[in-house]
C-alpha cells in the first residue's frame, strides 16, 4: 500500500464525518485534494475498515460511484458535559452519537467531588467490551467558568476555584483529553448536527449563569492565544451602568444580562433585594414578564437591548452570517429574539445585515455530550498518534478476531 | 516530472515567502507535509526557477543543506494603496519589495478621478520590459472606506460614494486584482516585515480619519462572511455618549476618538465649533496636549480612555497575543499608549493578561504598499491559474530565451 499522507486523511474523514454519507466525487471537491489523492486515501481506508461502502449510486449516464460513510464503530469517544445543573457523561460512537448516559446532579456552588468523576467514566466504559475498550480513541469534556494554562478550573456552580482538573483527570483516565468551553462545544454541535450546519461563519452565545461565545470564520474556530476567547459576558457594553459584575468590574454585559443577574434586578425592583439569587429562577421571571409583570418586563427589556447591543458590537466586529442562541435564551425565544433583533437592526453595518440570520439553538440536552464527541473527533484528528491510532484500530481487532 | 500537489505548493510558497531563505527541514516542520512531498515540490520549484539556492549550510556531523529562498524575478506585482491624503502606486518584485514608486496627492473629499489610476497603473508598469511585463502576476488594492460585494467604495478621502472601483478596475487592466481594507493589508504588512513578525493571533489598529481592525487566528486572516469583519470604529462603546458619528448613530467609538472626531472635540471646547474640522488637523491637537492644553488634554483622555476600553473588549473576545496600533496614532504613542495600556491592564481577563502585548506599527510611508502586495502574493496562491502561472512564468521565459 503507498504511503498516504496524513494531511490528506485529516481532511477525508473531517468531510466524511461532517456529511455522514458522500462520495468520492464530493470529497474532491470538499478537500480541493486532487482525484489520484483522494482515491489513493480512500482505499486505504477501507483497507483498515475506518470508511465503508454505503451504497452505489448510478449516474444518468451508467456510471457507478459508491457512496462512502464512516465505521461508526472503527473507536468511540468518552463525552464529559460539566454544565450548570448536572454533570453528564456519554459514550459515543465514532460518528458522535450519543450511545451511552450517566449523569449526577449538582448542588450549585457545593464543591463537585472528583470521585465522582471517576465513577462517571467507569459506568460509561463498562458498556463495552474489553475488545471495544481498545478503540475507545480519546475523551472530550465541555466546561464553563474559565481554565488556566495549567488545566486549573474555576468554575462556581462546581464550587471549582483552580480547581487542578486536567490533572486529576490525567490521574483517573489513560486517554487524550480535550478540552472545550461550552460555548465551543455546543458551536461545534450546532455546526454538526443543528441550526449552524453548512455554516462557516457562525456565532454560539450560551446565556446562563455566565455569558459566553464561541465563533468560526472560514469553518476556523476563533480559540486565540490561549484559547481564551469569547468572553462575550466581560466586554464592558455600558461604562455608566452601576451593575457590579463577579469579575469585579461594573459595566460588564454578563453582570446585566446573565441569568442570575436578571433574577437580581428583578428581586431588586420588587422589594426583595436581600433573597438569595440563583440562576434558575430566570426561568419564572420570564413567566412573569409573559403574565404582563411590569417590574419583570423592564428588567427582560434592559438585558434583551444589551444582549442586541453586544451582539451587534460582535457582529460588526466578526461579520459572521448566523448567530445562535442558547442556554437559558431557549426557554425565552419569544422574549428576547424580538429585542435583539430590533438591536440588530439598529446598529448592525448595512453591509453586513443582509447576510446575519439569528436563530435559536435546536438541539436538546445532549447538546453538550454531542459538541464535546466532536471535538475530541477534530482534536484527534490532529494529532499524528490519534490519527495513526484511528487508522489501525478496527483493523488491527479484526486481525487478532481472525487469528483466534 | 512527477505531479506535485497543488496543496504542496501553495504551503511551501507561503512559508518560503515568510521566512525568506530557509532549508527543506523547515520547510518540513513549517508545513506539516512529509519530507518525499517537501523535496518533490521543491525539485519543482527548482526546475521552474520559482526557487533559487541561496546557499548551502553544512552541519557539526558534514552533511550538506541547501539554503533556498524565492527567486525575486519569479514573478511581479503591482500595489496600490488608495490611503488617506494621497494615492501611492508600487511595483513590487517576487519578494514584495517595493522597487518602483508613483504618487499623487488628494484633495480631501474631492472626487478622484479614476483616470488618474490608469495613469499610475501605467507609469508603474513602464518601468518594466515586455518580457518583464509577462511575468507581472496581479494587482493589490489597499483601501480605506467600505466597499460593498459589487466591488463599490465609499471612501470620503477619495470623494467616493458607491463608486464602481472594481468595475472601472477591470476594464483599465488585464490582471486579476485583490482588495484587502487599509488595516488588513497593514496587518499583513507587520506581520511579515514589522511589529507583527512570527505573531500567530495578532490584530491592527487604525485610527485616522475613521477606526478599523483587522484580526489573525492562527495564522488566518479573520474576514467574516463578506469580508467585512474589522469595524471597530462602530461598536458601540458608550450607549449614553451623546457624540453623532457618521453613520448615523451615537455612540460609536469613531464619533469619539477618530481623528476628525478629536479635532471637532476640541474645537468644541475652545469655542471653535463651526470651524470647519479635517483629520490631519489632530497633530496640532496632539501638540497643544503636550505643552498641557487643558482642552487638548480632556479630548485626549476621553479619545484615549475610549479607545482602550474599546481594545479590551476586542481582547476579550478574540484573546490576541498582540494590538499594533497604526495611522494617526503613530504620530502620538505618548499620549495614547499609556492611557490604552491602563483600560487593558483594568478591563482585560487576568487570564489573558500575561500574553498580550501592544506595540505601535514600525512601518513607515510603504506599509500599505507592501501590504497590498502580500495581499496580492497569498491571495494568487489561493486561485489554482495563478498558482500555475507562478510556476510557468519564469520557465517559459527563460526557455523563449534560449530559443531565440
């Protein structure tokens, strides 16, 4: 077999994981590869039982040309979703569905145990064979709060401040971990499977305890320089609002708009400024601004136009085509898509507007498991050792299943 | 000749033209392609006198390594850059190096006559012979103002509103033309011979008679969906700012801090508010701040504190690694550089601190030049012709010569 380049199969299987189904022809358009190279990367695919013939399909004029998909069992991903109110764990298989859950609910700001962590993993891996073990190819995790350099998480509704998590995990699993914040994971989620698909220049922006983004330009994702960015809730949106932000700054969009800070302003207006906050309670202040509640409706009214105001800031800094929103915007469509997009509208370069969608993000709860498969599948690919491993895994089981 | 991938080329053609004079190994570790593939390609190149040995190394254990670098005549150039207060014509060689120069000044907000650009175009290419003239590959547009997905510029300086630049473009030359913004070719600029120089996430600002940005991302030039991306001067940086900006808002940061905008300012509060304001007038504005002109210095703080908010939340959201701060600020890093380091130090997420660095753009009067024509080489390795050509050119060239 000639030796196939690894740039080449990097860009195949991204393009066959991305369409599920296609054919050579559309591979070579995908990857702008030349046709010898793709077909030279194609057979040895097959050869090592990665990509499998779906179908044919025969043109008009009589030709044949197979339709081509990945083995969704040639290695499975270990899926960690560290959100708000539960920690969840899934196991995928090699296309990213969603196979096996295991999740424990968080009590908000009590910190979260590792050990836990680790019977996560456990019940997860224990669905398969020892023979499947081998393929289980790397983990993915989904966070919110912030990560140092160090693998540091602090994160408040864990109780997490530097919490050593990357170490601790490297303590509990043998597998390559990668790591993305929630706003990535579900970007890349979205991109897969939901309202971003086919979409190279798109904006994730969860809305929960915390304010945050994700974005792609050119289907890059926009990670910077310490994989920092898109820390949508701490630009300063207003210098002269006196809402004091958990950063310690004041002026801040996340101390205005975020989920408990909505809750805030509205005890606040209502006389109840010494009860307790937690975000979760947004989810009646919006029934309340549904019912007409005055108090309810001004504080949706100021967070919606400050929300449209930095997403227009963003917009006109980034020119993305679409914008999705999710978190706990999902369960306020009504309230706030309205309000943004008048912002939109208003501030948003005419240049750019015709070409901005908004929507809503469509995938439900698993969106985090799904987003943090795909990108330990985009991370694995991009390390020669992974991708070595994903090539010989199925391959080399069938091998020893034959020699039994 | 075996065929060499198209990939393989455009890869080694940018890291060659980065870095200048390298050795095969570097090309190797640069591009991620596979030693067979480097030395096929550059075999190639060789053969087609697109590459040149510079030198030859030789290592502490005697083996031998070719030094290489691009042959400057492979291919030419032409550069323009429609900037502020004149319009400058260049060609360039193979490298980007500016070899040949034609200007004429603008009246400001007059209406440029696009004969004028015939005639530069042409008194730029006479510098060349006939078989020269063969080899010149396309043309690089830097310039300010908006232009729309029709190729028409609205540009104050120039007199422009909706003018067909693209169009009448077309119809003076035979050549295929890129248009990069003022500060994406200025990017580009610093980035390959300036303060930007090996910068992977980096960003440049301008500020003169409007404010723009342009971002990298790991290397990639962040665009947006129409190429549009890179309009800080209209994030809204203070909802309660009452200053009216240009497009018709209020709030924006170019209402505030670019360079008419300061000068108005300080009309305003010396009692000069109907003088009629232009932008270069900010020097004067600059010079009363440093002899402590109270009204000088308040605009200065305000145009300052503003600017580096606005910075902040640009770091915020795409974590760079450096700011290089351009136009009419070059002409004043005393007075802006410290005002906009302090909103960074105060507004910028402690976890992004410690990589971020801001420094002024250190190219002088050819930075849009050479960055037109960088803008120009990287572009016309994307379009597979042009690509072809780069490789032909200077073969066939040489080739009629020995014929003859």
């Amino acid at each position: 077999m000639p030796r196939v380049s690894e740039a080449w199969l990097r860009r195949i299987l991204a393009v066959l994981y991305e369409r599920r189904h296609t054919t050579r022809a559309e591979i070579v358009r995908a990857t702008r590869l030349n046709v010898a190279s793709v077909s030279q990367a194609i057979r040895h695919l097959l050869h090592h039982g990665v990509v499998q013939r779906s179908g044919q399909l025969r043109s008009a004029v009589g030709r044949k040309r197979d339709e081509l998909k990945l083995n969704s069992e040639a290695g499975y991903f270990v899926a960690v979703d560290l959100e708000g109110t539960r920690v969840r764990f899934g196991l995928t298989n090699f296309l990213g569905d969603v196979r096996y859950r295991w999740e424990v609910p968080v009590a908000f700001g009590r910190r979260f145990d590792i050990r836990i962590f680790a019977k996560g993993i456990e019940a997860t891996l224990a669905n398969l064979g020892a023979r499947e073990r081998c393929r289980v190819l790397a983990m993915g995790v989904s966070y919110s709060g912030i990560m140092d350099r160090e693998g540091r998480v602090t994160a408040v509704n864990l109780g997490w401040a530097d919490f050593p998590l990357a170490e601790k995990i490297r303590s509990l699993v043998d597998l390559p971990v990668f790591y993305g914040t929630e706003s990535l994971t579900k970007l890349l989620a979205e991109r897969w499977l939901g309202a971003a698909r086919g979409s190279n220049h798109c904006v994730f922006v969860t809305v929960a305890n915390g304010i945050g983004c994700a974005s792609m330009n050119e289907g890059h994702a926009l990670l910077g320089r310490d994989g920092a960015a898109g820390e949508l809730g701490h630009i300063i949106i207003d210098p002269s609002a006196p809402d004091r932000c958990n950063c310690g700054r004041t002026g801040c969009l996340e101390a205005i708009a975020s989920s408990p800070n909505i809750v805030r302003q509205y005890f606040e207006k209502t006389g109840q400024g010494r009860k307790r906050v937690f975000g979760e309670q947004v989810i009646e202040v919006f029934a309340r601004a549904r019912e007409g509640d005055a108090a309810a409706v001004e504080v949706i009214d100021r967070a919606g136009r400050y929300l449209g105001l930095a997403l227009a800031n963003l917009a006109n800094l980034l020119n993305p085509e679409l914008i999705v929103l999710g978190g706990d915007l999902v369960h306020a469509e009504d309230l706030f898509l309205p309000r943004i997009r008048k912002e939109l509208a208003r501030n948003v370069l005419p240049k750019m507007q015709a070409s901005l969608e908004v929507k809503m993000s469509s995938l439900g709860l698993d969106i985090g498991l799904v987003g943090a498969a795909s990108l330990a599948f985009h991370s694995a690919l991009r390390e020669p050792a992974l991708l070595k491993k994903i090539c010989s895994a199925y391959l080399e089981e069938l091998r020893s299943r034959q020699s039994e």
